[in-house]
C-alpha cells in the first residue's frame, strides 16, 4: 500500500544525491517517480535522466507558424489594393522577409513563453516538496508517496547519506 507521505533526504553534495537515487533503485523505486531537486544543474551526475523534452520541436513550430502567417499577411497585403502599378509589386520581397522575421521571431518567444508556463507547473496545485537549503546550495532526493513496506528500509539508507525530511 502507498502511503500518502513522501520520504526526502537533503544531501550537502551532489555525490551524496547520486547515492540517494542509486539507494531508491536498489529498493525498487522506478526512476520516474524519484524526485531530484537542486538549485544548480547536476548535468555531470546521473541523478535524474533526461525525459524526452519537447519544448525546442514547439517553439521551431511555433517560429515556423508565426513567420507563414506573418508573409501571408505581408503579400497579401500588398496585392489586396487595387493599384495601377503596371505590373510591378508595391514592394518587394525583401520587406516580406523582414516582416516573416520578426514574426517568426515574435512567434518563438511567445511560444516558449506559454511552453515554459505549461511546464513549469506553476499553475499546478500538486506542488513538488521544496526545503530552503537548496536555495543555499543542497541537493533534495526523494519520492513523492513512499510504499510502506519499504519506508523504513527507504529512510535507514537516507540516514547513511544525509538529513531526512518527511
């Protein structure tokens, strides 16, 4: 049965938080559901790996429909008026291209903006455990609902390691 309390261990050096999730998948724990919290990224360590990230392929998307909207709008524009101009475009391709530009530009930022907001969980009511003294430089490992069967075993090897928040 899942008990509804996590079990945390603060650790005061990121090899410490690389034994802390290398003690939960010797008990069992699936990687998915172990918690890494740090305040600098632990790119170096094998505390957490990578999940499939898809905000770069949604923000080229987001470029990509933005700078098509932006030249439809920009030639478009340019041939709705009926003005005699004997065969010549009103402007050329180059204003266009600037147009499609800075609309492909306008169209990433705004797409990793609501990207980063989505997955930021920020919106979410089911926030992560948090503890202060990762602000100042710990690492925090640990998951979210512990089995009870394998909470003590779970917290005799956090107290090898480092202080254990509940």
């Amino acid at each position: 049965m899942q008990s509804a309390k996590g079990i945390f261990v603060l650790c005061s050096q990121p090899d410490r938080a690389e034994r802390a999730v290398d003690a939960l998948l010797s008990v069992g724990t699936p990687m998915s559901d172990i918690i890494v919290i740090s305040s600098e990224p632990l790119a170096r360590y094998r505390c957490r790996e990578l999940k499939n990230v898809r905000m770069p392929w949604l923000v080229v998307c987001g470029a990509i429909l933005a700078g098509l909207a932006g030249f439809l709008l920009a030639s478009l524009t340019q041939k709705s008026p009926a003005i005699p101009t004997g065969g010549m475009p009103v402007r050329t391709l180059w204003t266009d291209g600037i147009v499609t530009y800075e609309l492909a530009m306008l169209g990433a930022i705004l797409t990793t903006s609501v990207v980063f907001l989505l997955t930021a969980r920020l919106l979410v009511r089911n926030h992560l455990p948090y503890d202060p003294e990762v602000s100042k430089g710990k690492v925090m490992v640990g998951i979210a609902s512990a089995p009870d069967a394998l909470r003590s075993k779970i917290a005799a090897l956090f107290l090898a390691i480092g202080e254990i928040r509940e």
